[in-house]
C-alpha cells in the first residue's frame, strides 16, 4: 500500500497470550471454568518470543512446520463430527458456527434467534439492520429471495475468546487446553488469532413477490453465524493423544455453555494431508515456444496430496454426485451453494469451494471484465465459456467450471439432477482468439480440499506465450496487498491461495445471477463494510496506484462502497437498489466522464 495510512498491527509472534492462557487455567482447576471462559483477560505483549509448542502426551513437541490447519465446525448447537489423522500436529486455522431459527411465517427480522437456539443466551443490544440485496435468480415457484444482514449487537462486536479442550469420553483433559482470541469487531489487533474474523445474523426471505416486493412473505429464515479463519502467525500447534474423543469448545460469549465437538482418529488414513496442482498443457507449442493466434490448446489438470499421491485415476475427476454426497473419499470440492447459499463478505464465501479454470490475456492487457456473463450461457452446450473478447472487453478470457457449467448447473435446473451423475474429465480445451495480441496469457485452476478436518484453497497459473516469447506484465493500479495481508493473511493462504492478482479477472466477470463478481466490487464492499480495516477508507491511494484508477465512474464502483449517493444522482440515475453493485445489469457502464476526477480525501 501507499502512504501512512496504512496502520496495520505488529507481528503476531511479539505477542503471547501467556495472562489468557494461564488465567483460564488456574480458574478451571479451581472449579471456575464459567468465568474463565466469561472473563477474557486482556494479553501482554512480550517482545522476541515465539510461541511455545505444546507437549503431546508421548513428551514429543508438536512443530508449527509441519501442522496441519484444522477446521471446526457446529451447527445449531451440534458439534459436527471431526475425523483426524492419529498423531498429526494441528492449529486451529478456522471455526464456523451456525444457530439458525427455520419455518418462520412473520417479518419479525431476526428477533427469534433471541428467544430460541443456542444463540438465545448471547447480548444482542446494539442489534441493527445494516444492508439487504435480493438474489437475482428467481425460485423455482417464481418467488425471489431476499436477504436482510444485521450487526452491531454487542456479542458481534466485542472482544471475546474461544478455548478448545481436548477431552476423553469420560470428560477428562487429555491435554493442554487452546485458548483462541478472536478479537473485537471495530480493530484488528496484535493479540488476535485469526486474520478473518466476522460475526453477523441474516434474515432470508424466501417468497418474495418480486425482486423489490416481499409483501405478504410467510416464509422465513433466522440464523447467525460466527466466522474466524486464516491463523495468525504463531498459532499454537498441539497433537491430540490417543484417548481423545472429543474437543469442548467454550465460547466467552456464552460462558458455560461448552459446546461438543466429537473426534475419530484414523490410525492409517488412505492419502496424506495437503494438496499439490500440475497444470500441463497437452497441445506442444511451435518450435520457438509459442502458440499461434487462433490455436486450440488442451490442458490436463493433475491432483496430488501432499506425499505425493494422486486424488483421482488419470483422465478423470469425481462426479458432482460423488463429491458432494460423500462417496468421494479423497475430499476434493465441488461448488456447493445449491446447499449451503453463500453471499460474498456475509455468509459462508469460503465453503462455496468451486472448482474452476480460466485464461486471460495478454497480460499487458489485463483489466477487470465488465461485460454480464448469462446463465444462459452456463446451460448451454459448450463445456467452456467466453467471458471477455478483444473487441468488447479490451481483454480476452475464457473459463470453464468442474464438472462443466451445462452438467453443474444444468443438473440444478434438471429435476433428474443428471448432469451431476455426468462423468467429469480432467482436461480441458480453449479456444485463442484468432486476432489474438502477442504477450502472455495465463492460465489458473483454483479449487479447495477438504479431508480429516483439514479445509484448504490451492490454485496455479500457467503462463503461455502467444505469438512472442517475449514475456509480457499486467499493469496493475492497485497494491501492493502485502502492507496489510501479512502474518497469516497473506493471499497465498486466503481466498483461492493465489498471490497472482493479475490472473483473477477471467474468474471474476460479473454473473447473471451474482454480479458482484468483479474483484473491484468485491475488495471495495469488503474493504468498505470492514471495521477492521486499518487505513482511511476515503484515503484511496491506500490501494491504488495513479489518480487515472479511480477515475472510471460506475454504479458498481462507486456503490459497492458508498451506501447513499445524492438526491440529483437518485433522479438521474435511479434509487438504490443492490448494496453490492448499486443498481441492476447497468451499473457496470461508466456514468460520466466528465464528473468524479477525483476522490475526497483520495491523495491522488
């Protein structure tokens, strides 16, 4: 980032939780476990130490080198089951907890999760309504859906923590417990344990009359969610000893009220931790190392665990029937969000878990893609779909999902569901544009594992040369990202696992049915809605990088930050109507240039 606006916190590893740690402890062998877990105690900073490794019960001492994220999960109350390699040093990399009130037949917003679920206990003072947006995909009745998100009640937005007991089935300790800190809402901070932290309640309305209309809705969904993932530098590896069957998760919002979590441990599991991806391109190039405009080129994809052995036979990937319901034993992912809706920065975006490949180019050229990608488009016969062209765009770029966007998709629409039994291969074929422009084009596959309680992102690009071995660099506007995503939030470690930002916009077009896709949209409401972000949100050379890249006015680029424009701009332009992009399938049109050639406050 430029300029010192930047505050982003100090290095994790300066900071101990040594007050937390030991204060839980002697109050839980004192029988006080309710205030330990009620009271947090504010940490102390002390100067070039490292985190202390914890004894296993063998007296081995588990490294933070090769310990493997973990992730923990309860849903309404209930622990899932966690399956876990027997001996493994772990952290705690992500916790997702789920209360939700269902079958609502009033507009009561999310006033039931007070009384019911295990979400009733919290302080929900200070509750307000923040932002709303309809999904643009009617149902299947012809009602939409609307979603209503909520902040600001005190358990949000205070600091609290989470401390992790490993226990026997006889609710013994089997070892040393985790205390986590999960910080406040409004500051990140030295002392916080996870990078992502947010915590929120939605209200779904499920038959609205319109996009804009939910007169007379009687069907309604309550939940909160609890999101904190992405470890800090410094997480605190342990390894469960044998005889632990489940973790006791306590949560200082909810004091004594433990919730379960129960453990199986696999003593020789079929395939390792951690992934691996080899992108090959099968089509050779011509002798000088290129490819010519116009070419068809076919890619295979490769998927390895972290030993080194294959997730799937040569040829083929699993079907979309055998990875999400369960017989898929190597824990590949496919898009899920038929099942679990995901909403980008408010609900679950890191469980969506599409797998998907694209290319872009050439790099020199690369730019966000403005242009509406149909879902018209995803039903359609061809596997591989064009999101941007030379002439419309200014860029070029194709992508294709696994399984392919007809048989994903079209399974959805298909009461038979028989693309999802659809055989899915592993290689690929894109089409270069026969006016293609000399440079480089990249090529990425991005996609997620999830296997014995380890839930990773990985990702690669492939750079080919067209018409030039010459290589050629995207002229990015913004960055760097690395002032602030650092310490356990770097962009290897979050979202797709990929620091390449000039590979994400092929991916990113705006959808028909989510058009908040492209990453400008998405970093600005992020960013924008983020009380723990560090620097001046008007101050935009925080991120970009010359005065000409923040001139292309937009309804998606001005409101995806800006919650209210002025009365003139209501009257020209029309009211409000998405929180993400601000209106409908214009609001990627530039609106003026003539207006808006600066920012207030942007140093630029």
């Amino acid at each position: 980032m430029r300029g010192m606006g930047a505050l982003c916190v100090r290095s994790h590893g300066l900071v101990r939780w040594r007050t937390v740690g030991l204060a839980a402890l002697a109050l839980w062998a004192s029988g006080s476990m309710d205030q330990a877990m009620a009271a947090p105690v504010e940490p102390q900073d002390v100067a070039q130490t490292q985190p202390e490794a914890v004894e296993d019960s063998e007296g081995g001492r588990a490294g933070l080198a090769n310990a493997v994220a973990l992730a923990l999960e309860v849903e309404n109350g209930q622990g899932v089951l966690l399956k876990v390699k027997t001996g493994q040093p772990f952290f705690i990399n992500q916790i997702d907890l789920r209360a939700a009130v269902t079958g609502v037949t009033k507009d009561e917003g999310v006033n039931g999760l007070r009384r019911e679920g295990d979400f009733a206990s919290l302080n929900w003072q200070g509750l307000k309504q923040v932002d709303q947006e309809p999904v643009p995909l009617a149902n299947g009745d012809g009602t939409f859906t609307r979603r209503r998100f909520y902040r600001e009640a005190t358990w949000m937005d205070d600091t609290s923590i989470m401390t992790v007991w490993p226990m026997d089935g006889r609710n013994r300790l089997t070892g040393q417990p985790i205390v986590l800190n999960i910080g406040r809402n409004d500051q990140r901070r030295p002392s916080d344990d996870f990078f992502i932290r947010r915590l929120r309640a939605i209200q779904t309305t499920h038959d609205c009359r319109t996009l804009t209309d939910c007169t007379g809705a009687r069907n309604f969904t309550q939940e909160a969610l609890v999101e904190v993932r992405n470890a800090r530098t410094g997480a605190t590896p342990f390894t469960l000893s044998r005889d632990t069957t489940q973790l006791k998760l306590y949560w200082s919002a909810r004091p004594g009220l433990p919730y379960t979590i129960p453990v199986v441990q696999v003593d020789k599991p079929p395939y390792g931790y951690g992934v691996s991806l080899d992108i090959k391109a099968l089509t050779p190039p011509r002798f000088n190392g290129t490819y010519a405009a116009g070419s068809q080129i076919t890619f295979q994809l490769t998927l390895k665990d972290g030993n080194g052995k294959r997730l799937h036979p040569v040829g083929s990937l699993p079907t979309y029937n055998e990875v999400i319901f369960g017989t898929n034993e190597p824990g590949l992912q496919y898009y899920r969000a038929f099942f679990d809706a995901t909403t980008t920065y408010y609900r679950r975006k890191h469980r969506e878990r599409m797998m998907m490949t694209q290319i872009i180019g050439p790099a020199q050229k690369i730019q966000p893609v403005r242009s509406i990608v149909e879902l018209e488009e995803f039903l359609g016969p061809e596997d591989v779909q064009t999101v941007a062209t030379l002439e419309r765009d200014g860029v070029y770029s194709q992508f294709q999902t696994f399984p392919p966007a007809n048989d994903l998709f079209g399974g959805a629409f298909d009461p038979a569901h028989a693309g999802w039994a659809a055989p899915v291969s592993d290689t690929w074929t894109y089409t270069l544009p026969a006016n293609a422009t000399p440079g480089s084009y990249l090529v990425t596959v991005k996609g997620r594992r999830v296997y014995l309680g380890e839930d990773i992102p990985f990702s690669r690009t492939l750079t080919l040369q067209v018409d030039t071995p010459k290589p050629t660099q995207a002229a990015l506007t913004t960055g760097p990202c690395t002032s602030c995503h650092s310490e356990g939030g770097e962009l290897t470690k979050l979202l797709h696992a990929s620091d390449n930002r000039a590979a994400c916009a092929g991916c990113h077009a705006p959808l028909g049915f989510e058009l908040e896709g492209p990453l400008f949209v998405r970093t600005h409401f992020i960013h924008g809605r983020s009380d723990r972000f560090d620097a001046p949100k008007q101050q935009c050379n925080n991120c970009h990088l010359t005065a000409e890249s923040i001139q292309r006015t937009s309804k998606a680029a001005c409101l995806s930050c800006h919650k209210s424009y002025p009365d003139s701009h209501v009257k020209q332009f029309g009211p409000i109507e998405s929180m993400y992009v601000g209106g409908g399938r214009e609001s990627f049109q530039q609106c003026t240039g003539s207006c808006h050639k600066t920012h207030p406050g942007s140093r630029l």
